[in-house]
C-alpha cells in the first residue's frame, strides 16, 4: 500500500529559563504522518532537545532568519534518519491494521 508522509515542525521552546537566554532554539516538537491510499492515518512524534550551552557565536543564525526546512534538518540530525525510519515503520504497522470501515472519532466541542 502507498504511503503519503508529512513531518511537521509544531512548536519550539525559544528561552531557557534557567541561564534566561532568549531567542535561542531549545526544543523543538514534530510530528509524522503516514496517510494510505484509503485515507487511513496514523502519528508519532517527540521533541527534540538542543544543548544551548554550546551556541558557537560564528555560527549563530538569528531565530527569525531559521526555516521550517531548518528545524526539519535540525530535528533529523538530532534524532537520526533510523529514528526516523523506525517511526514510519510503527506507523505503517499501526495503519495497515486498521479496518477498512475505520473512522476518526469527532471531537466533541
């Protein structure tokens, strides 16, 4: 079955309370998606944490000039592409054990 994949960057920690640095990437959250054909989907993500005692002043890029596409890298290289790959794995399993007549609850308001 086909798979479509999303990976959102959904939030950031930009401030370190404790040091009260600003403007600084400490943790950045995601999620992936994997979608199937019958539009049946399933999510996994996790945060990823940055060590921001060790910020090197040459290559410093101020918070408002990072992309998405950064954050994505970033993220990726911080947890690893078989981490990634293992997450896609559990979410494929979780997908194609899913009934055909499979519907998402709604949220009630």
């Amino acid at each position: 079955m086909t798979f479509t994949w999303t990976f959102e960057i959904i939030d950031l920690v930009p401030f370190n309370i404790n040091s009260r640095q600003r403007d600084i990437i400490k943790q950045v959250g995601y999620v992936i998606r994997g979608t199937d054909s019958r539009g049946h989907y399933s999510e996994a993500g996790g945060a990823a944490m940055f060590d921001d005692n060790t910020v090197i002043a040459d290559s410093y890029t101020s918070i408002e000039d990072i992309s998405n596409e950064d954050l994505k890298n970033w993220v990726t290289a911080k947890i690893g592409a078989e981490r990634i790959q293992e997450m896609k794995d559990e979410i494929t399993a979780t997908v194609n054990s899913l009934p055909d007549d499979w519907v998402v609850a709604p949220i009630e308001e």
